[in-house]
C-alpha cells in the first residue's frame, strides 16, 4: 500500500510505502526531491536503488547478518496516519541472538521539510547490538555538478578500497560520482547544494554519514538502474555504524533525519 501525504499550505507531497516503510517520492516546491529509477515508479518492491530504504538491524556488511537487513523487504503496519504523517512498525526476531526488537518510523511532511524519526524497541530480556541508517537517494540534475558542505573536518572509511582509512579533507566535496564512503563522527547539519537550489541535512542520534554513487561502471552491473540514472542521485545516509548500538533490556534507541529545502 502506498500512503499519500499532503502539506495543504504549501501543496508539497510524499509517498510512502508500506512495503519497507519506504520513502517514494517528496515533491516540494515544484520539483522531486527523491530519487526513484524508472523502474521502480510503477511497482515499489522491483528497485532497491531509490527512495529511503530502512536498514535494520544491519548497515551494508558491518554485521554478521544479511547485507543492509532485513526490513526494507517486509510489509510494515500502519499504526496512525493523517494528512501530513504516517507512523508505521514492525517486529523483528532474531532467535540466534535471543533478541526481540520493534521498529518503528514517523515521517512528517512539513512545508518545505521532510522529516523521518526512527526508533528501536529492545523487546527482550538481554542487549542487542545492532547497526542501521536511512538510505536516502536525493535526485539532483547532476551529481558532477553538486557540492556537499558540512564534512570537511570528518576523517572517512573508503569502501571502495577496503574500508581504508582516510583524513579529513578539509574541504567540500565536490562532483561526488562513484563514491562509497563512510563519514565517522559527522556534524548534525550538512548541505546539498546544486546551480539553483539545496537540501539542509540535519541528523539527530546518528552518528555517521554515508556517502554514495555507483559512478557510470558500477551502474552497468546494477539491474534496477537505467545506463544513465546514476547521474541524478547522491545518496546521503543517516547511519549509526562506529560504534555499533549496544541496547539494554527493554530500552529504545532513537534517531532523525531532516531534509529542508533551501535558497542558494
């Protein structure tokens, strides 16, 4: 199911699916600001590569687990919705580990906002240790011609070449096409910038940042992407990796991403 939300003052939207509890589509002030591949528009759960995916209990391959989790694949359960907000959850077990969890998300469609709480119950009698994040595909005209703002006093791990350790650039990046990197210990407020307009990133209780493009080879080897498509994403993640999550018995952990729109 797909969950509409409308901004009446200003006439920005959302979509939401149930499915993953996946972000589809943001239209604010008169553009697309989520990032879906063509093939992804009609049926949600045939691409990957789009929207905001939810990763729990596993970022990427920092776990023992299945890469990025598993609850971007499963269908989630409305628990309120409105004009503006969808809360929605769903339960993950994990019998290995003795480990019980409830997962849920909030996303709230301000005027030229869009917001996304997520929280994580420990539902069981011992800690669980986990990693997450949100994989937000922002659409820009152009990756080659962004300029991301915010992380230049943040050392990074390449994971293009086996998670090496690199220094703080000092300075923004520029024209980030095939990047896979992880920002440890970022600032809560960063900046997308394109020619015209930009996107304010704020994050609250995630404590790491990735940043990636497949670049035009590693998009060839992608089924969901078109030859081209990579040029009209930048995928700036909200993640808590380093440390992972040590959650207590019956404790909730709880992190927000924010996007708002702003002038150039």
């Amino acid at each position: 199911m797909i969950i509409r939300l409308v901004d009446a003052d200003s006439g920005s939207t959302a979509e939401v699916s149930t499915f993953g509890a996946r972000v589809l589509s943001w239209q604010c002030q008169g553009r697309e600001r989520i990032f879906m591949p063509d093939i992804g528009k009609d049926d949600p759960r045939a691409a990957p590569h789009g929207g905001v995916p939810v990763l729990f209990p596993q970022f990427g391959f920092f776990g023992n687990g299945r890469k990025h989790g598993v609850v971007r694949d499963i269908d989630w359960a409305v628990e309120k919705q409105a004009d503006d907000f969808v809360l929605m959850h769903c339960r993950f077990e994990n019998p290995e580990a003795f480990s019980k969890a409830e997962v849920r998300l909030r996303v709230e469609l301000e005027r030229d906002a869009l917001a996304m709480y997520f929280s994580v119950i420990n539902a069981s009698n011992t800690a669980m240790r986990f990693t997450c994040g949100l994989h937000t595909y922002l659409r820009v005209e152009d990756v080659s011609q962004v300029r991301v703002t915010g992380l230049e006093q943040s050392a990074w791990q390449d994971a293009l070449n086996g998670l090496q350790s690199v220094a703080a650039a000092k300075q923004a990046l520029e024209g980030p096409v095939n990047v896979d990197r992880v920002y440890v210990g970022t600032p809560e407020k960063l900046t997308l910038a394109e020619a015209l307009s930009g996107v304010s990133i704020e994050q609250t209780g995630f404590a790491d940042t990735v940043v990636w493009n497949p670049g035009p080879e590693l998009a060839l080897g992608l089924s969901d992407l078109g030859d081209e498509e990579w040029r009209n994403f930048l995928c700036i993640e909200a993640a808590q990796i380093s440390p992972p999550v040590e959650l207590p018995a019956w404790d909730t952990w709880y992190g927000r991403q924010r996007l708002q729109i702003r002038d150039i």
